[in-house]
C-alpha cells in the first residue's frame, strides 16, 4: 500500500513537474511565435551585413515550413544586380537540424558580366566562399523557377536569358533555357541574331541539355570564311562535377565559304566523349556541293575518327564525293580556243574531251591521317585517286601513298611520295610520276609519258629525269619535245625543243633558263611553206623561259637574226628579223626589223617593218605593224611608214594600214604621198593592193590605186584612177611633182584620167590617158586660159607620149594676148617635151609656135620660138584698146623665148613692118635676119592725135608728135632683148614722110616740115610685162617719144646736162639701108 502510495506520490511530483515544463515551453514558444518576424529579420538583416550586402526586402510570411520574402532588391536601388518580386522557402529538420527543402521564386531579374573568363554577379558573388576548395556540385533541394530572367554582358556582347522550370536539383529537376544574342564580335569573327532554346534536365547529379542553337550569320575575317544561317543541335550530358562529357552535335546550314571553298547545305555529326584531358569521337560532316578554284564536287562526304588531347590531336578517315568537275557550262572552252589553228589543236580537243567525260559521272574517294602536335604534324594520303565512268582514272597508284610533314628540314613542308602519281585512260595521256625527296633537300625520280595523239597531231616527251641539288633544289631535264600537228591548210612537221630547268627550295621554278637549238622539219600554212631549219632559241632578260615564283609568273623567248627559207607556192620565200620573241603576261609575239621576200631574186615582192607584233587569233595570227614598207619587184613605187593592222588566217595574209607612197628613182618624179586606207592581200600565190594618194599638204585625193600581182609568173599591174583631180588655190602641180616646179603655177584646173603599169618579172611597161578642159595657169611664157586637151601616154612611168598631143588654148599672152591657139607636142624619155607645132589668130595675122625641145632633166636653157606672120596693125590697135591712135600696115617677124631657172628672156625678137607688094616675111630660127627696105614702097601710114604738153616733151617734142599726126611709113623695125620679168632692151627703127602741118609753128617752119622724110630710132629699156607700154612700142611710136624724150630729156635738161640728144639721134644721120636723107 505504502509503495503504491509512494509510486503515487513521485508520479505527481513528474507530472507536476512536466506540466510546469510544458506549460513553460508552451509560454517560451508562444512568445517565440509573437516574436518570430523579429527575430527572423534580425535573424537575416545580421547575415547580410556580416557579409557585407546591401539588400532591401519585406519578411511577408515566417513559418514553421515555409518563409515568404517578398519585392527583394540586392545591389544599388537604381541599378541592382538582382530583383525579384517574391522568393519562398521550405525549411525541413533533419533531426534538431534545419535544412532548405525547396525554393520557388518568381520575377527574378539577374545582372552580371562575364569578362576574361571570370563571372561576376554583383552583390551575389557575397554569398560565394573564396577559399572553399570543394568540387562542384548541385544542392539536394527543389526548385521552382518562373519567369526568371538575366543580362549577361561579355567580352563578345550582351546575352538575354530566361529560365523556367521545376524539380530537384540533384536529380528530376527538368526547364527550358532561352537565350538570344544579337550581335556577337568574337576575336576575330562576328555574329548576327544568335539564339537558343535548350533543355535542361537533371539526371543523377548530371546535367543534360538538347536543343537548337542557331544564328542568322557567322563570319571569320581573320580566316576568311563565313556560314549563311548555321544551326547546331546539341546534346549534351556533363558529369557530376561537370569535370566530363559526352554527346554530340548535329550542324547545318545553308553554305559555307572558307579559304577558296563553297560549301552548299552542309550538315553532319559529330560525336564526342571524354574530359579536359582528352575528347574523342566520330564525325560525319557532308554537303550537297562542295566548288573552290574553278571546280565542284557533290555529294562531298568527310568521315573519321577525331581525338584532341593535352598531346595532341588527330583525324583519320576518308574524303569522298561524286562527280567531281570544272565549273561552267564549257570550263575548257577557253583550252579549245586558244588552241585552234594551232599544231596542238587535236591534242586540246582531245584533252578537253576526256577531262569534261570524265567529270560527267565520277567518284572521287581517299583516304587520310592527319597527326598534330605541339611540334608539328603529318598528312598521310593513301588510296587516293578519281575514277570516271568513262575509263578515266587519276591518283596514286597501288600501294602508294603521300606524306606531308611540318615543319620541314628544309622547308615548311616536307613531303615523301612512295609509289607514283598516275593517269591513265578515258582518253587522258598515259603517265606516271615518280619522285623522291632527297635527304639534303629537292627530290629525284622521273616522269614518263606515253606518246599523246589525236587525229594528225603527236606530242612525244622524252622520259624527264629530276635530280637533287646539294643546295635543296631539284634539277630536271629531257631530250626532246617534239610535235607534230595541222594547221589551218597545212601541217607542222618535226618540231623539236629540249626541255631543263630547276626547282628551287623555296618552290621557285624556272624552266630552260639558257639558250637551246629549235628545230624543225616542215611546216607548210597554206599556199607557205618552210623547209627545215634550226634556230637558236634564248631566254630574255637574262631570265628564264619560263619562270614562276612568289612575284607570279614571268619569262619570254627570244631568236636572234631569224632568217627563215621557204617558198610561197612555187616562189622561193625568205623571212628575216633582227630578233623574233615572246613575253609571258604579254599576248602573242614581237619581231623587230621584219622583211619578206617572195619571188625571183632579181625583182622579188618585199614587205618589212620596222616592229611587228602578233598573237593567235581564230585560224591564224593577226597584230599591229610600225614602220611596214614595202615595194614589188621593180614597180618604181615604194610604200613605207606604215602604221597599221596585219592578220594572216585562212591562208591569206592581209595588211590595213595608213602608209605613204614614194618614188623608187633618185630623182623623184613626184613627192611623197599619204595613203591613210592602204590595204593588201597576199593569198593563193597572188597579191592585191588598194590605197587613195592623197595630196602631201591637205587631204585632197589625187588617185587611186589598185594592185594585182602573181608570184608564180611574177605578172602583174598597177592601175592609177584619177577620177577628179581639182587644183587651185589650195592644190598646186608643184605639191605634187617637182615637174611642175618653175614650169606652171597658179594652176587652176580639172584633170581624169587613168594610168595601167604592167610588169613581167622585170620588165615593166605602162600607159594612160587624162584629160582637163578650161584650165588656166601661168607659165614662164605668160598667163594661160581655157586650155583643154587629152594626153596619151605611151610610158607612163618615164612620162613618154605618142607623137601628136593636141591642146587647145582659149588665149595665151606673154606679153601680146593671143586667142584660139593649138599646140602640138609629145614627150619624150629623159624628161624632155618635144613641141611639134602651134598657132593662133593674132589681129589679123596669125602667131606660130615652132617646133623645139625643151629639156627639163637639167638645169639647161629651153628654148621657144614664136613666128608673127602677117599681123594687121590697126586690128592689133583695136584689139588693145589704144585710144588717139591709128595705123595701117601688116607686120611679120620672130619671137624667140629661152627659159631657165632665172627666168625667161627674149633672144632676138625682131618685128618687121611688110612692104606693099611683098610676099610675108618668113625669117628663119636661129640666124640674124636680113632686113629689106624697098624706098619706092610704102607699109602703112601712123597717126597719133593725142594731146601732148610742152611740159611733157618741149617744143621739138611737140614737133615730134605733130609729125606723127599724119606720118607715111616706108619700113619699120622692131628689136627686143630682155627679160620677161625684168628689163627688155627694144629697138624701134622706122623712116616715113609727114603729110600735114606741124602743130602750131609759124606757117614758114612748119610748110619745111611737110613732106619731109623722118627717121626715128629709139631704144627702150622698160620691163616687158607693161602691157600698154610694151603694145604701144609696136604701133604708137609717140609713147617712146613721151618716155623717152619727155621723160628723160627734159628731165637731164631742167639739171643742165646736156647729152646732144634730140628727137633725131646721131642715128637718124645714117640712112636705112642706104635710102638718102
């Protein structure tokens, strides 16, 4: 009882004890409970500053689960680092302890950078341990995530985020991630509109993302390439520690261009497994197109192994694709053109033919290993090589394989060819290449080439054989190349060129850098043919014939005295220059100091020119000439300084050009003319020639020309057309001919005509006819006008008529004018005119030209001599227009001219007045006549009834003329010597008896006077072109007294100087042939 009664006590005292307990807790937790929003916020706000953050907050809900914080701003108020509009936390108890089970947030707004590889998120990076050394790894906690957000700016540009998703941390938890980027500089490189929508899911502690990441654009500068809207999709699962990974990459776009190559719609895979120590895994990358330097591949494949590690990297695989061809409708066109007309033709076609087949349907398929290291590297291909479907096949051979190594021994790259290179088949030419690389540098091996032909061409190469330098470089060298081919109607037989050069270390190559003999056999194009020959071929410049290196592709060739035999049908042909040669970078060729010779060598056809340059055109050559010349055979016309085009296809040489035409003969017969469309053809054997001579000063066209010759029979001509040949004031005979020179001038006339040379080898004859029609001009003899008349020439080249040229002349005047006259001629060799006779109506009489020959080769006096027969004074009188003067009587004489290069002059004119009764007074040429005077006849009777002045004559100068008023003249004698242009010497001789008063002296002087005889003799000097003065001396004998007298006399007499002279001289004592006083 007692012990129970004792149990029941210590039971109280618990119970007593525990209910003052609990209800102590009770009252410490309920007032924990009022309090717990306090405490908490000072629970949070000692954190923060024990950390140092600035952070603004409400503590909405404290519970015993879960925490509610809401419109939290951590950083700057008006720049944070981070907002959010609540945050809920869930506390669980692990035991006594409490740990966060999950969070929730929403409207989370982050701000951090990422620059030189550090991330910095403002007041966040606080709450991280800088000395915690723990690996990396995810939080055992739920999250929930909405609409969270953040700016991430970096080194290449500013990134926008946002994240929504929910679930454990460690494992289940599953959101998207979207990101956008709208401009991106890379080192390097640039991107447009990067974006990217990517899962995440947590497996086991391990991250998992997939999704797309794609971007309108990506361009690397530095590198040269670009990609049109890339597009990867990503699979990716990382370690715990995110210390591994594993996956792959699905890539596309639409192209992508990179170092010369254009990839279209690339696409492929790529696998991928390991850590930072070493990454390995497959690849499969492929594209629809694959075009770079002027080729495509499609179908183009890449499949390997890859590995890239801490010692390096490596791929192994194969390279495959389809239809492997030039771009381009014809790529080989331009093979095909170039090479038409040519020997190699065939050998092109052909060539151009196997290489399109074999690009129509082919595989392209090889195999590689590419090492990288941190020293260097290595290629090695094997099994490479292009199969066609045409037969066609190109690679290494069997068992062979390629090996690059870098960097090299000697240079960057060293490579190692063990086997051959090889093409065969299809229609390709048969060849393999062997080599290899010494270990002092350069490579040794040969190249062997089987015989390439197609149709009647032939390409024969003698085995090559390289050898290495001690220097590193290579040297190579063969026999002989020898062609054989067709050309536009004809062939090439038998070209032959030996071949040698060197490759440098450097890559540098240059190829016959010394001079080497080129041969041939024949060659024939087609009415040319050359024989064989053998020229010495040389590099120019010093250099190389072909040279290539870092500053491109340079050379030449170059012959010196060329001198080539041949024939051109049946003539014998022969081309020289002083240095035919070929530039590399400069179209075609270049000859300097070309000429050709075709024909007999006595009078063959030449063609030259001082620089000719030429290139292949379609069937043929074609270029520009300077300096071209050239004459045919003995044809006594030489064109040169031509500047022009030439072209020599089909078989026919052709040459347009702007020339000028001269005299072949030292004593040129006509200047030098232009002739701005001269153009020949040489074809068949047979050559013609076309050109208008235009005038030396002006454009005016003077004739023109057409050419034919034929070098078989060495026949030909030359026609001269002058369809209408005007001179005048801007076209005179002396710009033509020098003929004319001193002859004629002030020419005014229309000349047409036509002339023919024809030629057999060296003889040469020629004709023609022209004519001109109411022409006038000036010769030494006097004006001309209206002269008309046809020329008939006999030898047009030495300027020899038929006997019998006629002219008409509508007046002539040298110094008396003559109307309606006839002149007869012809022309002689030697450059001589023959006047065979003429005549005019002169007042009354008539005015004859006798015949003469004139030489105008020399420097000699010429000769014409006009005969005056039966002359009517008073016609003569009226026709000049002599006022106060009348005359009767007829008039006979002689008129000789001579002419030479000071002029013209008159030799002994005489003029004779004819007595009645007597027959015309013909006086022979050349011999001093016999005047006769007959005193019991009369010739005609003088007056003058002009008005005279003592002033002008004195008083028996007044006497003089009342004489002459009414004077009956028994003989009459006029002399002339002088210059036509300048002073003419006259004698004035006549005798005569006055008939009336004298004027106004006394009635007793004057009646002495009538009936008593008169002589009067004067002499005159006075230039002969005075026309009044000079016809009056013949008729009017009162101006040689007015002149004479008048002038003279008075004049010495008003200065006191007497020289006994009167109207009589001593003179008029004497009589006229024995006739009294």
């Amino acid at each position: 009882m007692e012990e129970q009664d004792g149990e029941d006590t210590v039971r109280r005292a618990w119970l007593r004890w525990l209910g003052v307990g609990t209800g102590s807790l009770a009252l410490v937790l309920v007032g924990l409970w009022t309090q717990r929003a306090p405490i908490a916020e000072n629970f949070v706000s000692r954190e923060l500053n024990r950390r140092g953050v600035q952070a603004n907050y409400d503590l909405v809900d404290v519970g015993f689960r879960t925490q509610r914080i809401e419109n939290i701003v951590l950083g700057d108020p008006v720049r944070p680092d981070m907002t959010a509009r609540w945050v809920e936390v869930d506390i669980a108890f692990a035991g006594l302890t409490p740990q966060v089970a999950a969070v929730r947030a929403s409207g989370v707004r982050l701000r951090g950078s990422y620059r030189d590889n550090v991330l910095r998120l403002g007041e966040l990076d606080k709450f991280r341990d800088p000395d915690s050394t723990a690996p990396f790894s995810l939080p055992d906690i739920l999250v929930s995530l909405a609409d969270a957000r953040m700016t991430l700016d970096t080194d290449a540009g500013r990134v926008g985020m946002q994240l929504d998703g929910s679930g454990n941390l460690q494992s289940g938890f599953q959101g998207r991630l979207a990101a956008a980027m709208p401009r991106a500089a890379l080192p390097g490189c640039g991107l447009t509109m990067a974006r990217a929508m990517v899962a995440i899911a947590m497996q086991q502690g391990q991250p998992h993302l997939s999704g797309p990441i794609s971007a309108d654009a990506m361009a690397c500068r530095s590198a040269g390439a670009a990609i049109a809207r890339p597009k990867a999709v990503v699979d990716l699962t990382l370690g715990k520690a995110l210390e591994r990974w594993t996956g792959h990459v699905d890539l596309s776009g639409q192209a992508l261009k990179g170092s010369g190559l254009v990839l279209a719609s690339p696409d492929g895979r790529i696998d991928f497994d390991g850590t930072a120590q070493r990454t390995a895994g497959r690849v499969r990358m492929g594209a629809r197109a694959l075009t770079g330097q002027g080729a495509l591949l499609r179908d183009a494949a890449l499949t390997g192994d890859w590995s890239v590690g801490k010692d390096g990297s490596s791929l192994k695989g194969q390279i495959a694709g389809q239809d492997l061809h030039l771009a381009g409708r014809d790529p080989l066109a331009g093979l095909r053109a170039s090479a038409a007309g040519t020997p190699v033709a065939p050998l092109a076609a052909k060539l151009a033919d196997a290489v399109e087949k074999a690009g129509a349907h082919n595989r392209l398929q090889t195999r590689f290993a590419l090492v990288q290291k941190a020293g260097g590297g290595s290629l090695v291909v094997t099994d490479g090589g292009l199969e066609a479907k045409s037969g066609a096949r190109i690679g290494l051979g069997a068992d062979s394989r390629l090996t690059l190594t870098w960097p090299g021994k000697v240079a960057a790259i060293d490579w190692a060819l063990d086997g051959a290179v090889t093409t065969d088949g299809g229609g390709l030419p048969r060849a393999a290449l062997k080599l290899a690389r010494r270990p002092g540098g350069g490579f040794g091996g040969q190249l062997f080439v089987d015989p390439y032909a197609a149709g009647d061409a032939r390409l024969a190469l003698d085995t090559v054989r390289f050898t290495a330098d001690r220097n590193g470089a290579t040297r190579f060298a063969t026999t002989a190349v020898r062609l054989d081919g067709p050309l536009p109607d004809g062939h090439v037989r038998g070209l032959s060129l030996p071949v040698e050069g060197r490759i440098a270390a450097n890559g540098a190559i240059a190829i016959n850098p010394g001079c080497v003999p080129l041969s041939l056999v024949e060659a024939r194009y087609g009415n040319f043919a050359l024989g064989q020959t053998r020229q010495t071929l040389c590099p120019v410049d010093g250099g190389a014939m072909i040279a290539t290196g870092p500053s491109g592709v340079s050379g030449g060739a170059a012959i010196r005295d060329l001198a080539l035999n041949g024939r051109s049908g049946d003539s014998p042909m022969k081309l020289t220059a002083d240095q035919a040669q070929v530039r590399l970078g400069k179209t075609g060729f270049a000859m300097t100091n070309a000429a050709l010779a075709i024909g007999p060598q006595e009078a063959p056809v030449r063609l030259s020119a001082a620089t000719l340059d030429g290139a292949m055109i379609a069937n043929g050559f074609g270029g520009k000439v300077n300096g071209a010349g050239g004459q045919i055979g003995t044809v006594p016309l030489i064109v040169e300084q031509g500047v022009g085009d030439w072209r020599f296809a089909s078989g026919a040489l052709t040459f347009k050009a702007a020339m000028t035409v001269r005299d072949s003969q030292a004593t040129a017969r006509f200047h030098p003319m232009p002739v701005p469309d001269f153009a020949l053809t040489l074809k068949d054997g047979r050559i013609a020639a076309t050109g208008t001579l235009t005038a030396p000063q002006g454009d005016a066209a003077v004739a023109k020309l057409d050419i034919a010759h034929d070098l078989a029979s060495g026949k030909g001509h030359a026609d001269l057309i002058v369809p209408d040949l005007r001179f005048n004031a801007s076209l005179q005979p002396e710009q033509i001919t020098p003929l004319a020179m001193g002859v004629v001038a002030n020419v005014n006339a229309t000349v047409q005509g036509q002339g023919r040379i024809d030629w057999t080898g060296s003889t040469l004859t020629s004709s023609g006819a022209f004519r001109t029609d109411n022409a006038s001009l000036a010769a030494a003899f006097g004006p001309v006008e209206g002269l008309s008349g046809e020329i008939h020439f006999t030898d047009l080249i030495n300027m020899v008529t038929a006997p019998g040229q006629q002219v008409t002349i509508r007046s002539v005047n040298p110094g008396v004018e003559a109307h309606d006259g006839t002149v007869r001629y012809r022309l002689e060799a030697g450059q001589k005119v023959r006047i065979e006779g003429g005549g005019w109506p002169f007042s009354g009489g008539k005015l004859e030209l006798l015949p003469t020959t004139m030489d105008f080769s020399a420097d000699v006096d010429r000769y014409l001599t006009f005969r005056v027969i039966g002359l009517d004074a008073g016609a003569f009188i009226q026709a000049m227009e002599l006022d106060n003067v009348s005359a009767t009587g007829t008039f006979d004489g002689i008129m000789p001219l001579i002419f030479n290069a000071k002029g013209g002059r008159v030799a002994g004119g005489v003029l004779v007045a004819r007595q009645q009764g007597m027959p015309p007074l013909i006086m022979p040429e050349g011999v001093l006549p016999v005047i006769p005077c007959d005193p019991t006849r009369q010739s005609g009777v003088l007056s003058y009834i002009g008005p005279v002045s003592n002033e002008q004559v004195g008083v028996m100068g007044k006497m003089a003329f009342d004489a002459l008023k009414d004077l009956q003249y028994k003989c009459l004698t006029i002399l002339m010597d002088g210059a036509l242009d300048g002073e003419m010497v006259t004698n004035v001789v006549f005798n005569g008896v006055n008939r009336g008063k004298l004027g106004d002296a006394p009635t007793g002087i004057s009646r002495s006077f009538i009936g008593l005889p008169f002589i009067f003799n004067v002499r005159i000097s006075a230039p002969f072109r005075g026309l009044m003065g000079t016809a009056q001396s013949f008729i009017d004998p009162s101006q040689l007294i007015q002149n004479s007298i008048g002038d003279k006399v008075q004049g010495e007499m008003r200065t006191g100087t007497q020289q006994n002279l009167a109207v009589q001289p001593a003179e008029s004592e004497k009589a006229i042939n024995g006739e009294p006083k």
